[in-house]
C-alpha cells in the first residue's frame, strides 16, 4: 500500500531501527525491514525532491542512532563542553545523509510507473556506489557499511571474500527490495534472492577455516581495562606493570603478545634529547623496553602502541609526532615500527585549522601537536610468525586498504584505544575487524585498552575474547591463514563490476518493459 501520510518522518524512524541491525543489538532483520521501508517511500514519492528529501532523512535517523557513540568522545577533553558532543554525532548525521538521499534520487529518476525489478537493481548499484564513495571523500567514513550485520549470519557475511562489503551491502538492498516487491506480488527477483541468501547462511560449516596445527604458535591479546580518564602522564609505571601481569609467560611455542594502543605512557625509541623523555614520560626508553622484555621468551615478540618523535634542526622543539607500533625483542631492541597512515579527523589532526582554532574548536585526543601519517600499509617481522600487517584502530574499517598487496601479511594486527567510545562504539568496530578478516581470509588480533580485544579467525569466527569493561588476555594458537580471497586479489573493483552489472540489468529490463 502506498505510504502518502508523512513519508519523511516514515523514513527517518526506518533509518533509526534498521541502525539496530549493528552492533551490539544485532537485530539484523530490522536493516531489512528498514531498507524496504525506504524502497517504497522513495518509489511513491511524486518527484525527485520528495525522493531525495525521504533518502535524506532515512539516512538521518540511522546515522544519529547507528554514531550514538561519537558523543563519548567529547567527555574525555578540556577544551569542549561535553554537552557538544551530542551536536556533533547530529551533525555528522546530516552529512553522511548525504549518502542515501543520493541512492535514493538515482533509483527515483530510474523507476517506472509499475514498481519493478529495475527500480530495485538500480537502487542497489546506487547504493554500492554511494557507500564506496562515503568511504572515500574528504578522507572517508567508512563505519558501519549495510553489509555489517550478516554478521550474525556468518555464512552470508563470508560473501564479502568474494564481492567485498561494499557490494555485499548493494546485494542486502536488492533483497530487500525483492521481499518488497513479493509484497506487491512481484515474485521474480524474490525467487531468486531469498534461496541464495539462504543458501549463503547454511553455508556457514563449509566455509570454516581449518583449525590451527596442535604446534601452532600462539598469540596473545593483552586488555589491560583502563578507561580513557585513567591514563594520566604519571601513570606510566602502574600500567606498564598491568599490561606485563597479564602478558602471560615464555613457553616453547613462539608467542606474539599484542598491546592496546594509547596505554604505553613512555617513550619507546632512544635517540632523542634528553629533555624530550623527561618531558613526555618519567623513563628512559631503554627502562620501558627491559621492562616489556621481562614477560618475553627467546623466540617471542611483543607489538606495543606508543608515539615516535621528530625534532627541529636544533633539537629543541618537537615538531611533529605518529601514533605507532613497535615490534619489541626478548633483548629489548626494536625490530620494526609502523606509522599509522589513514589519521583520525578530529581525533589526530584538525582540518582546516584556520578555520576551526578561532571557532574554539580543537581535537578531541588531548594535545596540540597533530599527528603525521605514515607511509600506508606495512609489515613488522616476528619469529615464528613471518609477517604481520598492522592497522592501527581506525584504519581497520576502510575495505580494501589494510594489506601491503606486494608483500601479503600472515596475519594482522589491530591495536585500538576505543575507549572513547562508549558502550556503542567498541562492538561495532570488532565487526569492522570481522569484515576485513573475511575479506582477506586473514586472521586478525585486536587488543584495546578496555574493550574488545580478540582473536579473529581468517573466516570471521571470534576464536577467543576479552569482553568490554574486563581486565584480562585472549589467548590461542595463531588461526590458519586462508588461500587469498577472490576479493583480495581484486579488491573494490569487484564493487565498481556488481554495481555496473546490477545498473545495466535494470537499464535492460527498464528497456525490455516499455
């Protein structure tokens, strides 16, 4: 029946329950019933402005509920009023509104009278495309694709190792649209859609990655519970020591113990001017290095989150700082660093900060200074391990973008402080990680500094967990590293060839139909 009594408002509680397919509350099936909901006020809307205005506040309602979290952020800073915090997470809604209300006025210009397949398999190239670029202007917001809530079920979430997420979101809003269409007896697209998503989700055994050698080596996610406030300039050696109690002890296996990004107070690398360790910690880099070392066997390796420097000619100003990894040795040398590359708008560095200084408007990780990104992805080397990728927090959400392509890790590594985030945020970036392990049919390890921290198997599978708000360690043998994945051979382009076929398919029957 068609929607003709407020259709904008129609919209927006749509968009508000189908962000309940996410994380944490997982009811996938309200992404569904959202999506329809927008597919028939979008249809019956009398022009292009009424489709782009009920795409628009679709997108609304499920940016506002889906970045609740981004609020949090604002609590853990000086130089905000928190209360901003809530202006800010509706501020980014009406942007990434934008995104929708695009999908919806191209499949709007490209219906016919009589709702078809055509006008659904539009919508869904549309979708794909706006949600790839989403990801990629003005440095990308890639959170929370559609894609993400096949998660609970896994077999069909693993369709993204052969088409990717982005096209695996446009592949949800076709059968949506083909259970919308069922709904007006239209039964062609529903035929086909609806077996193969069940088919996908009884998939689920026989898409299962092997489980590991009994000799494997192990890994070891540390989660040390400490909330963002808790991390003061003088509390280095009290959380130095919390992440060493839980890092566990040698054993003949090698051992890879991963550290949370944001917790490691001191300097790590020597080299710089003295005043420059006094000055942002209270130990010499070699201390907190031996330190680390003490929980090491001969044959393991620890990656640990701190900053790295760089000073002015004279040495006496730093001018410049990356958020890194360092791959730390049983004799205390580094063995390796990674620069996070893909920064944090806001977070790690302030756009257009002509504009923004005078409007009192600063970042929201505490400090002036920003930060530089680092060269992209890269690996470090461990004994007994070979390659390991590392993403650092963020960089983790953006698909096709997380593996050096020349050089294919044996596993990654996703250190993260989502500590800022609430109850909200933390779940919903585990199922980002998720994504990216099936995508690249590697496994991936996350360590926070309060939740979650895990061990990803190169399926998706969450082998073992530290949950949010807990102290303690995940710990197993590495998961078997997968064959490369038909999506990580070719990345998004799959996306660009889904989307095109799924356009010209509905240009054909549009044609076919006149």
């Amino acid at each position: 029946m068609p929607v003709t009594r407020h259709p904008a408002l129609i919209a927006l509680i749509a968009g508000a329950l189908a962000a309940c397919g996410f994380a944490p509350l997982d009811l996938w099936p309200l992404m569904i019933a959202g999506l329809i909901v927008l597919l028939s006020v979008v249809w019956t809307a009398p022009s292009l402005r009424g489709a782009l205005w009920r795409g628009w506040a679709f997108g609304l309602g499920h940016f506002t509920v889906n970045n609740n979290w981004f609020q949090h952020a604002f609590d853990f800073q000086d130089k905000m009023p928190p209360v901003l915090g809530y202006f800010a997470a509706v501020g980014l809604a009406l942007y990434l509104a934008l995104f929708p209300m695009a999908a919806a006025g191209l499949a709007w210009r490209c219906r016919r009278r009589h709702a078809d397949a055509s006008y659904v398999l539009i919508f869904g190239a549309a979708w794909i495309a706006t949600e790839y670029l989403r990801a990629r202007l003005f440095t990308g917001y890639a959170w929370d694709p559609v894609s993400v809530v096949w998660l609970p079920v896994i077999g069909v979430a693993r369709m993204s190792a052969f088409v990717g997420t982005y096209a695996l979101s446009g592949l949800t809003v076709v059968l949506a649209g083909a259970i919308w269409l069922a709904f007006r007896r239209h039964w062609r697209l529903a035929a086909v859609m609806v077996p193969a998503t069940g088919l996908a989700a009884l998939s689920a055994p026989l898409t299962r990655a092997p489980e590991p050698a009994a000799d494997a080596p192990l890994v070891r996610a540390v989660q040390p519970n400490v909330a963002q406030d808790q991390r003061g300039e003088s509390d280095g050696p009290l959380l130095l020591d919390r992440l060493t109690a839980l890092s566990g002890q040698p054993g003949p296996r090698p051992r890879l113990i991963v550290w949370p990004e944001g917790v490691v107070r001191d300097m790590i690398e020597d080299g710089y001017p003295e005043w420059a360790y006094f000055g942002f910690n209270y130990a010499p880099p070699i201390w907190t290095r031996r330190r680390i070392a003490t929980v090491l066997g001969p044959r393991d390796t620890a990656l640990v989150g701190g900053t790295a420097l760089y000073f002015s000619p004279d040495r006496r100003r730093v001018t410049s700082a990356t958020n890194s990894v360092f791959a730390i040795d049983r004799q205390a040398r580094i063995t390796g660093r990674y620069d996070k590359a893909h920064l944090v708008p806001y977070g790690e560095y302030l756009p257009m900060p002509w504009l923004l200084k005078p409007l009192g408007l600063a970042r929201l990780v505490p400090g002036d200074m920003d930060f530089t990104p680092g060269p992209g992805p890269r690996n470090l080397r461990a004994p007994g391990f070979d390659a390991v990728g590392v993403q650092l927090c963020y960089e983790i959400i953006f698909s096709g973008e997380v593996v050096d392509e020349a050089h294919r890790p044996r596993l990654l590594f996703n250190p993260s402080n989502d500590a800022w985030f609430g109850r909200w945020g933390p779940p919903q970036h585990l199922a980002q990680a998720r994504m990216r392990a099936i995508e690249e049919g590697l496994p991936i390890l996350r360590s926070t500094p309060n939740g979650i921290s895990a061990i990803i198997a190169a399926d998706g599978r969450l082998v073992a967990t530290v949950p949010h708000l807990t102290a303690g360690a995940a710990e197993a043998p590495l998961p078997v590293t997968l064959p490369p994945t038909v999506f990580s051979r070719m990345g998004n382009m799959l996306a660009l060839i889904l989307a095109m076929a799924l356009a010209a398919i509905g240009v054909a029957i549009r044609r076919r139909a006149r």
